[in-house]
C-alpha cells in the first residue's frame, strides 16, 4: 500500500512463474472492484490502493495525496456524513459509511465503507484501516422497489377509496329510489355529495322562474345552518350560476373569489360580508327526463384545490338519481293533487269538459288569426327589428328585419336572452333586467342607447318594448321594436356641435369690433396718461395706471382667444418647419413649466413644411404646454412630437378636412388625465374644471379655432390616470421655401419724418386717440369719419403720405375700397388697415390678402408707432 506512486503496471512473476502475495492482492482488488486504504488519525497521511482511485472517479497516476481533496469527489451533503462516521469510529473503533461520489464524466456512483480503529496500547485511536466498494446497484434497486412499494399502496387507497365511494353511491341509490317524499330525497343526495366529494357544505337549490327570471329557492343544507344563505341573494344570470340553472353544464372553480366570472353583479362584487368561506366550488345541474332543470347542486370548501375532474363526474352521476328521483316524487304528489281534484270534478265533469271545450276553440282561433297577421307584419318590415320576448326575455320570434339589423339568424338566436344584444356595461349594470321591469310595471319602456351586433360592432339604436298579457292580466310575454339610428344620430350631433360653434363665432365677430375699439380707447388714454405724468408725481399713481393698464391687455387678450376660436381672427401664415418651431421653444418651455417637468422633444427627419402663422402655433403649443403642466401637479413627462401623417378619406370626412398628408404635432403628458364627459366639452369657450380664477377656459377653444381656421383638425385622446394626448395636424406645405424665422428685438419707439398721415375711422373716441397720438409722434394727421369724406381730403391735401383706415366702415365704401380708390387716385399710395376682427375685405379664408398691412385693435403707442414706421420705409 502506497501513497499514490505505486506502479500500476501488470505484476511481473518471479523466476519459478508465481506472483508474489501483495500482487495476488491487487487482482483480487481489482477483480472485486475493492479499494483499501489507511488513514493516520494523527498525521492525516492517507495512503490507498489502485482501485481506491477508480472508485472515486480519479486517475490512478495523478490522484491526489490529502484525503481533503479526495473529499471534493464527494456530494457536499454527503460530506459530513463521512466525516461522522470518522468521529463514531474513532469512539466505537468500527467504521461504517454510504455516500455518493461524482465521477469527472459526470456520473454519479454510491461506495461504501468499512473498516476499523487501530489504537497503541493506553492510547487515542491512531489509524483508521478499511476498504471501500460500489453500491450503486443496490442503490437503484432498493429505489425501484421503494417507488414499487408506494405505487401498490397507492393503488391500494384508490380501490378503498373507489370501494367507499361505490358504497355511498348504492347506499343513496337505493335510498332515493325507495323514498317519495321529495325533501328527504334531495336532503340525501346533498349528504351524499358531501360525504363522496369532502365539501365542507352543500346545498340543493330548487329552480323557481318568476316573472323576472330571478328566483330559487333552497331545499335543502349539508353541513352548514339554513341562516348562512338567508341575507344573500343568488342572481340566476351571472357567469357563475346561469349555467346550472340553465342545464348547460357544471361549473367548477378551484379559488371562486379568485374567478373572474364571480363578484360581477350588484349589489356584491366579491365575496360579500358574513358569506360562508367559499373557496373551492362545484356546481351540478340536476335535469328531469323532459329536459326541464329542476335546480341545482353546489358545493363549497374554505381551501383552494378541493375538488377535481372525479368529483364532478361523480356529481354528475348523483345528479342523474336525484332527478330520477325528484321526477318519482313530483309524479307522486302530482298523483295524489290530480286523485283529489279528480274527486271534487267528479260531479260535474261533463259540464267543465264542454264549456273548456268551447273555450279552447275560441282561444285557439284568436290565437291562429294573431299569429298570422303578426307573421304578416313582422315579415314585411326589414327595417326595423321586431321581435317577441318570453317573460324571462329570452327571444321567441324574429323577422327578417331583425335579422338584417342584428346579425343573427332564427335559428341562432330563437331561445336565447335579448341581454346579448346590449354592450358589456349595461349588462353589469343591470339594464336588460331594468326594461323588462319597467315595461312589466308601467306596460311600456322606450329608450334610446348602444347595442351591439353579432360580429361585436356597435349602433345606437331607438327601442320601444311593449308589454303582453293575457286576459286574465298574466305576463306572456313582450313584443320589442328596434330602429337603428346610428348614422342620424351622428349627423345630428355634428349639426348641433357645427351650429353652436359657428353661433359662438358669428356672436364673438359681431361684439369684437366695438369691444376692441373700447379698448384701443382704454389703452391708449392709460398709456397717454402714463407718459404724461411728471416725474414727481405721487408713485402709487403710476402704479394704478400700470395695474389698469395690465387689465386691458388681459382683456385684449381674451378678445384675441374669443377670435381665434370663432376663427375670426386675421392669421398671417407663413411656411415653417414644425421641428424648427419646436426646437426654439424647447428653453422657453422649460422655464415656464418648471423644473418637476421633464421636456421631451421628438423631431422626425424630413420632416414636411406647413403653411401657418408661426406666433398663433407658438402660442397654441404654449397654452397646450401649460394645460399639460396644470394635470401634472407632482411633477410628471411632457412629451412633443412632430411627425408626417396621412388622413384618409374615412378619418378626414369625419374630421371635416380634405384627405392627404398632414404634418402632425402631438402633445403628450403623464398627468392625471380626463373623463369623456370632460373632453367632450374641452374645445368649447369658458368651459374648464378648473377652480375660479385659474383658468378662463379659452385656451383649448384657442386652439381649436386657430387650427381649423389654419385648414387643419385637432383630436384629444385621454384616459383617468394615464394622461393626455392633444393632436394637432396642419395641411403639408409644398413650396418647401422661406422655412426659416426671424426673432422679435426691442426697438425703441421710431418718430416721424415729417409725414401727413390720413385717418379713417368712424367711431369719434378711436379715431381722436389715434389722431392724438400720431401728433405726439409728430405726424401731421388729417381725420375723417367716413370713405367718401377721406377721398375728398386725400385729393386736398397732397401732402398725405398714408392712408390709416379702419375696415369696417359707414356710407356704402369698406376700408378696402377706400384703399382700392386712393391707389387709383395715386400709384403706389401707401396703406395701414386697422381692424378688431377680420373683415372679408381683406381677409379671406382666415388669411389676410398679399400685400395687405394690418394692425389689430386695441393698439398700444409704440404698436403704432413701429407699424406705421414699417409701412412707410418699405420700398
């Protein structure tokens, strides 16, 4: 025995041919597939045989000499079972160990070993001897025999287990077809599901149709006190219960409050408060011979998972006696009614069969000559959808008209619940139930609203349901009329919404002219009196004339929005690049919005030009940028895109705009979102859900008039808590020129040249304080009230440099034509219109005429000033 530099090679013989003793030891080692080895306790030199070095998966000429590195071939679990059997040998003196070792091919391979203590005399143990070999064999068939062993008992609990369900089930079958009282027989099978299935509580609810197809009644509990069902009502058309009160199947849940079909109808969503702890569910239909479903069994277990695949078979089975059963027991009782009715009848026998007779054949031939002139109305009438009920609303006639209205055939829908035509939410809500009631209790329901097809699209439909009785006054039925007044509708809104807007529009330019004069008035007296008081005038006066001036510019300001929603105002549109404008606006957002909000601009590449007036799109997306920044109170992601988009003919018509290629920007936000009433209503002037005194609610009405005024159209998307997206989508611009922009610079006020300036206006006040302050710029001015009289100064006065007209004005000639005369009189006669809204004189399609110069009232001082500068240096 060596320590791992033995030679491995095949022994050689002595001289004589025999093998010395310690070679015979090795074959027999390797023969036995044994490995020896000794193990000094004290020093931990760890010698070992060949084979030792097979067992452990390692190559016999580089194994490695610590028993420490011979441990890594050992499963790490295994190894401190090895080194315990070390400890217990060193205490009894015998070793004993079986562990698992893998080889370096992956393989796994069981040893065990065995040996014993050697110790010096009065001293500790000294050196542990032994042999180790392979028991994976053993291993493996003990594992086979093990998992044969739990299969056959296996087995063995299935066949007890089927023995005792066999027993339940003859035991019930003979009971139930012994017994004709009908509330003990369903009181046994209800024991019995719960004793074959393990359900903690059962219950057999017997199926009781009213007039609202709602009604149960319970027969019998298992396992649970009657008082557990008392305060909860079970509705019968719910995903859970319709299907076993209809016979269509069982329905098996292994977590029922974990079920979407569950918790779907008021006035519970959800387990409700004080309901048994259901869990695990299992419901059966139990169904007569004829085909009526006489009620149902459920069952119920507090944990999840109870029941499986078995224990509705075994239902179902148990299900099929106690029909037979309730069958056997109603045909008893029915028996005994029919024996004693048959006693009181008796007498007078005779006399009932032939006035019932008679009665019959009247009633029958109403009933024939109904029929058919209903089947005479109802198929010639395609359309509209005319069809009859059963008192539980399930469909019982259907015309052709239906058929072409609804989608469905006869022969699909005859039997099932009219409820299907109604959208998802008025299902939860409970409306299909709320007609039928109405028009049970009042004899009529009519209603307009959504409905739906059979491929799922939806029409808004006119439905009048009427209800049927019987000359006794039962409930037979209800005939229901159905219209499809989509497309009316549609058109009646886009009427109603065009109607109100072009009202607002027409109302707003009627009032703008006067107002704005107004306020050119207001303006430019504060202003006057700003520039004229003295230096040392009292300072809280030049701020009240700073405040009352502030307040007109709001008020100019409101007039511009008021306009540019009736798309009135004057545009000056120019060809521009979206993604131009938006990068130069990127910094000003930023410091407007704040630092909570975080900006994001996405430009596209070759991006088309749009043809539109960059300060009213600047100011639209500004007003846009801050709605956003307003439904982001914590802070939030304010998106701006710019994109090309194609409108095709269906989108466009609906929008009202040509189809084509459109450039679009859309303004996105993260912020709390809005309801559909809010953006139904969000274009319109003055509305906003802000609180007062933030908001004046014209900045989306803004926007919408400038955009559409712009030939454009604009469209919000928004959902409660997932924010806003606002499109904007501009007509594409094919000139592709003149794309760049100029920025605005302070200039100081400019003075006159020694000019003569023409006024034309008609209101005195306005045109008084633009006379005055032509004057204090230095200006010769030369007034005039109307056309006719400035034509006449015009040719006075030769000096005239500039014709300043209102356009609106009195005595048959309009600003333009006042103009048109001048340049006739004088070529290259130079022209200022003035105006609070604009005019068709020199403004058509929202767009002021080529050539035209305008200044918008109310004006300020330097306003003019630079404008009238402008006009006369231009070449």
């Amino acid at each position: 025995m060596t320590a791992g530099n033995d030679d491995s090679s095949a022994p050689a013989p002595s001289e004589d041919g025999l093998l010395a003793p310690h070679h015979l030891f090795r074959l027999a080692e390797m023969a036995g597939g044994t490995g020896a080895f000794q193990f000094d306790l004290e020093t931990d030199h760890w010698e070992w045989t060949p084979q030792m070095a097979a067992l452990f998966g390692f190559d016999r000429e580089t194994a490695a000499l610590s028993s420490k590195d011979w441990e890594q071939a050992i499963f790490v679990d295994d190894v401190p079972k090895v080194r315990a059997a070390i400890e217990v040998a060193m205490e009894t003196g015998v070793y004993q160990v079986e562990f698992r070792v893998r080889h370096g091919d992956g393989s796994i391979h069981w040893l065990a070993g065995k040996g014993e203590v050697g110790r010096k005399k009065g001293t500790q143990a000294r050196w542990l001897r032994g042999a180790f070999f392979e028991i994976t064999d053993r291993k493996q068939l003990d594992a086979r025999l093990l998992a044969l062993n739990e299969t056959l008992e296996a087995r063995i609990a299935e066949l007890r287990e089927e023995s005792r369900v066999f027993e339940i089930l003859n035991r019930t079958g003979i009971a139930v077809a012994a017994e004709l009282n009908l509330e003990r027989v369903v009181q046994l099978v209800t024991d019995a599901g719960v004793e074959l299935t393990g359900a903690a509580f059962g219950a057999f609810f017997h199926n009781v149709i009213n007039d609202q197809g709602e009604a149960y009644s319970l027969f019998t509990l298992s396992g649970a006190p009657r008082e557990a069902f008392a305060q909860f009502p079970m509705p019968r058309n719910t995903a859970v219960f319709e299907p076993t009160f209809r016979g269509t199947g069982p329905i098996r849940s292994d977590d029922i409050q974990r079920d979407p079909r569950y918790g779907q109808s008021a006035p519970y969503h959800g387990m409700p408060k004080g309901h048994l702890p259901v869990r695990s569910y299992l419901a059966v239909p139990v169904t007569a011979r004829s085909g009526e479903v006489i009620g149902g069994l459920f069952f119920g277990h507090p944990d999840p998972g109870v029941f499986d695949d078995r224990h509705e078979r075994i239902l179902m089975g148990i299900a099929a006696q106690a029909a037979v059963a309730v069958d056997n027991a109603r045909l008893y009782q029915a028996r005994q009614k029919a024996e004693q009715e048959l006693q009181g009848l008796n007498e007078t026998l005779e006399s009932r069969i032939a006035e019932r007779a008679r009665e019959l054949e009247a009633s029958f031939e109403r009933l024939h000559e109904s029929d058919r002139r209903f089947r005479l109305l109802v198929e010639a009438v395609t359309d509209y959808a005319i069809y009859m009920l059963d008192p539980l609303g399930n469909v019982v006639r259907w015309n052709p008209g239906a058929e072409r209205l609804k989608g469905y055939t006869a022969v699909e829908i005859t039997g099932q619940n009219f409820s299907r035509f109604y959208t998802a939410e008025d299902q939860q809500n409970g409306l299909p139930q709320q007609v039928l009631a109405t028009a049970s209790n009042t004899g009529r329901y009519q209603g307009d609203g959504w409905r739906v097809r059979k491929d799922g699209s939806t029409f808004w439909a006119s439905v009048v349901v009427q209800a049927m009785r019987d000359p006794s006054g039962e409930l037979i039925g209800f005939a229901k009329i159905t219209r499809d007044l989509t497309e009316r509708r549609a058109a009646e809104e886009q009427m109603r919404q065009s109607q109100k807007m072009e009202a607002i529009g027409q109302l707003t330019g009627g009032i703008a002219h006067d107002f704005n004069n107004m306020l050119t008035i207001i303006t430019g007296n504060i202003e006057t009196l700003q520039r004229r008081l003295p230096e040392g005038t009292d300072k809280s006066l030049h701020r009240f004339a700073a405040s009352a001036l502030h307040g007109a510019s709001r008020a100019a300001m409101l007039t511009h929005r008021l306009l540019a929603f009736a798309r009135r105002q004057p545009l000056d549109p120019k060809p521009l690049s979206a993604n131009t404008l938006i990068t130069g606006m990127s910094e000003m957002l930023r410091r407007t919005l704040g630092e909570n909000i975080l900006i994001e601009t996405v430009l596209a590449g070759g991006l088309w030009a749009n043809f539109a007036d960059p300060n009213q799109l600047e100011n639209s997306l500004l007003n846009l940028a801050i709605n956003a920044r307003d439904a982001m109170p914590d802070g939030g992601k304010l998106t701006i895109e710019a994109a090309n988009v194609f409108l095709d003919e269906e989108y466009a018509a609906a929008a009202e705009v040509p189809p084509g290629q459109y450039v679009g920007i859309f303004v996105s936000d993260t912020g709390t979102g809005m309801p559909p009433d809010v953006v139904s209503k969000a274009f319109e002037p003055f509305f906003t859900t802000k609180e007062i005194g933030q908001g004046t609610g014209l900045g989306l009405s803004q926007v919408y008039g400038f955009i559409k005024q712009s030939g454009g159209h604009v469209k919000i998307y928004s959902e409660l808590g997932a924010g806003t997206t606002i499109k904007l989508y501009l007509p594409r611009h094919y000139a592709g020129e003149g794309m760049g922009e100029t920025q605005s610079v302070r200039v100081p006020v400019p003075q006159a040249q020694g000019e003569t300036i023409l006024v034309v206006e008609d209101d005195p006040d306005v045109r008084a304080y633009a006379v005055e302050m032509l004057r204090e710029l230095g200006y010769g001015a030369i007034e005039a009230p109307d056309g006719a009289t400035g034509l006449r100064l015009l040719d006075a006065h030769r000096e005239i440099a500039l014709l300043l007209t209102d356009v609106g004005l009195p005595g048959g000639m309009n600003g333009r034509q006042v103009a048109d005369e001048a340049r006739r009189r004088r070529a290259g006669f130079k022209v200022l219109f003035m105006s609070g809204y604009a005019r068709n004189a020199i403004v058509h399609h929202g767009r002021l005429d080529p050539g035209v110069e305008l200044i918008i009232k109310p004006f300020t001082f330097a306003g003019l000033a630079i404008r009238i500068r402008h006009v006369l240096d231009a070449k």
